[in-house]
C-alpha cells in the first residue's frame, strides 16, 4: 500500500519522481497512491512513448483520465493535451499513443451507480466565473458528493478552499501555490483530508489546477 491513509494529508512534487516500468512496453508510471500492486484504488502519473500500446482490458471499477501533455487514443477517439475522459465500471479498451502522451490517471474510484462515459476537451469547453473575479472554474463531472473540476487562479491570487466530507485532492498543472512557507510548484499533487483548512496563494500565476473534492474513503 502507498499513500492509503486517507486521514493524514500527502504533498508530492511529482517532478522529483522517478519514471517506473508498467505492465505495457514503453508505458511509464509514476505511483502517487496505491492500494495493491496492480489491482484496486490507485492514482498515478502515466506515460506512453512514441507508439506504445496497452493490450485490451478491462476496467472493473472504472478509469479516469486527464490528458496533460500529446495525444491518447483508443477505440473511441484521439484525445489531445486538455482532455477528460471516464471509462465507467466493466469498461474495455485498448489504449495507446501515436505521438506519446502522459496522463494522470485514478482507478477503481468510481462510486456505485456512475456509469456515464465521458469525453470532454476541456480546450473548447465554457469556463464560469468562480467565487472570486481572481477565480474561474470549469466543471468536468458531478455524481452525488463528488465533484470535479479545473480551477484557474490568477496570480497573487488567496485561495482558501472548503474541504467537503469524503477529502479533497488536486494536481496543479501549471503555476505555483504557496502555503505559508511551502512551495507548491507545477505538477504537485496534494491530498487533504475532511476538516483540514488550507489557504494558498499563487506565488505564479496564473495557476491551473485539476480538483477532486468529496470522493475519497472515510476509512484511515
């Protein structure tokens, strides 16, 4: 098990993480939780190299994708940087990437009763204004507690999140938060639980964040 103490707040600069072999040829992955080897809840980094293949499978408690950088593909489509994708519970496919790609990718997070498959470029997609004029926010997904969205912060920017029942977790994609005198740069991942109070500010900006609130286990 790895990061499965989902009472204790984790911060990881994926950046200083070393690139590991996966199951597939020339697919990579970056392990950031996990709660078995190769089975069960898992969140992790993911790259394809130029022309890498996964063999069809089958997700039996569903797949969520945010593309970051290149293009994805499988059965379905092309997928380019900026993309959302879910592939719900019992879902197969056959991954791969013509150009390379890296992903960030959450298994077997899927609550029962969500079987919506989605394909969303958030590229094209309509931003909302946010709580703040500093804030804009582009919802990705919604079942139940759970909630998923991109967040834009413009720099200088205070931004003090409301931590909901069942956590909160993000990755930042671009920019950098600060949180007292702990630097949160591009491609962190952090995890907070139920009734943390964190307040960042965007130290560079402006900063984009992938957010998941209200979808974590309640058990430490």
């Amino acid at each position: 098990m790895l990061n499965q103490n989902y009472s204790q707040s984790v911060l990881i600069d994926t950046q200083q993480l070393e690139w590991e072999s996966s199951p597939a040829s020339h697919v990579w992955r970056k392990k950031l939780e996990r709660e078995a080897s190769e089975s069960g809840k898992a969140t992790s980094l993911v790259r394809y190299d130029e022309g890498a293949a996964f063999s069809t499978h089958t997700h039996p408690a569903g797949e969520e994708i945010f593309v970051i950088k290149g293009t994805f593909s499988d059965e379905s489509g092309d997928y380019p940087a900026g993309s959302y994708l879910r592939n719900p519970a019992k879902s197969r496919h056959a991954p791969y990437s013509e150009t390379g790609c890296e992903l960030f990718v959450k298994l077997c997070y899927f609550s029962p009763g969500d079987t919506r498959s989605v394909r969303l470029n958030t590229n094209i997609a309509g931003w909302q204004q946010g709580m703040t004029s500093a804030q804009k926010v582009l919802p990705l997904h919604q079942f139940d507690e759970e909630i998923t969205q991109l967040v834009e912060l413009d720099k200088g920017a205070s931004w003090h999140p409301v931590i909901p029942e069942n956590g909160f977790e993000a990755l930042v994609l671009s920019g950098e938060l600060s949180e007292q005198d702990i630097k949160i740069p591009a491609m962190s991942w952090l995890r907070r639980p139920t009734g943390d109070d964190p307040r960042f500010t965007v130290s560079k900006g402006p900063v984009k964040i992938l957010l998941k609130t209200g979808h974590l286990p309640t058990r430490g």
